[in-house]
C-alpha cells in the first residue's frame, strides 16, 4: 500500500559538537558511545588547551545523508 524505503547499506557516523568552557571554542569529533548533550567531557580544546568541554549538541552532516540517500 505504501511505498517502502530502499535498505541503506552503510552506518553514517554521527558528529559530537563540543563547546570548550574557557574560550568557548566549537569543536566537533566522531560520536563516542556514552555521549549525551550538556555532558561535561576532559578533552582537550584544540586552541586554548583546556580539558573541559560541554557537548552542546549530537548530529550527522546533510551531505553524508544526501550521499546516503544516493
């Protein structure tokens, strides 16, 4: 009755976008399994160097969903 969507055969990794708390620098890395937003996480901030950052916000690119859908 419905129309069905073709099986995507490859996993998109989502992006972790993480703000550092000094400098209030965005930074973005590959999704890690324990990551939720507003967690506080001790990486390193690429510019300032502080360990503190705040994951501000989980997603996948538009152009890796429009190559998906390819």
């Amino acid at each position: 009755m419905f129309p069905q969507k073709p099986q995507l055969n490859r996993f998109i990794q989502p992006l972790t976008h993480l703000t550092c708390f000094s400098c209030n620098t965005e930074n973005s890395r590959p999704f890690k399994d324990g990551d939720y937003v507003f967690k506080e996480v001790e990486e390193k901030c690429p510019k300032c160097g502080s360990t503190k950052m705040l994951i501000t916000g989980i997603y996948i690119e538009e152009r890796q969903l429009k190559e998906r859908e390819r």
